[in-house]
C-alpha cells in the first residue's frame, strides 16, 4: 500500500536517514501524554471497562477543550490555563 513506517534505528546500527524526522514528533507525544496524565489524572481514571474508561477518558478530553474554548472566547491572555477550573 506504500507506507513505510519509521523507527527509530539500535544503537549498534547506522542511523537510518529519515530518523530525524523522529524526534518532534516523539517530543510532541510526550508533551501530549504529560499533559493527559498530569491534568486531566488519566492514570486515576476510575473506569472498570473498556467503554468505562473510553468514556471517562473521552469526558475529561471535552472538559479540557471545553476550558479551552472559554479562555479563548472569554479573551484570556493563557487560554490553555486549567488552573482556574482545577479543583
């Protein structure tokens, strides 16, 4: 189908010539999953299933845009800030 997936190479082999293209993309997922797992407690989900978790996981995604469209819409001078909502 023509994909090629990218990974990165071992340390015992030459890097491959597209791995550059691997780092921020990888500092972009982190980033991504810091920020799931430190504000919105995604470790602390609570759900017993998965639809449960899918859904709890799904509830705390909205909230967070949610928080996000009102300091934008509210002309906040952070509009990723949760601190306000976080209690």
């Amino acid at each position: 189908r023509g994909i090629r997936l990218l990974r990165p190479s071992y340390r015992n082999r030459t890097p491959r010539p597209d791995e550059h293209l691997l780092k921020p993309v990888r500092q972009l997922i982190e980033s991504v999953n810091d920020t799931l797992k430190g504000q919105l407690d995604l470790e602390l989900h609570g759900g017993r299933t998965i639809e449960g978790v899918g859904a709890r996981i799904a509830q705390r995604l909205l909230a967070m845009t949610a928080a996000i469209w009102h300091n934008r819409a509210t002309g906040q001078p952070v509009t990723r800030s949760l601190i306000a909502y976080d209690h």
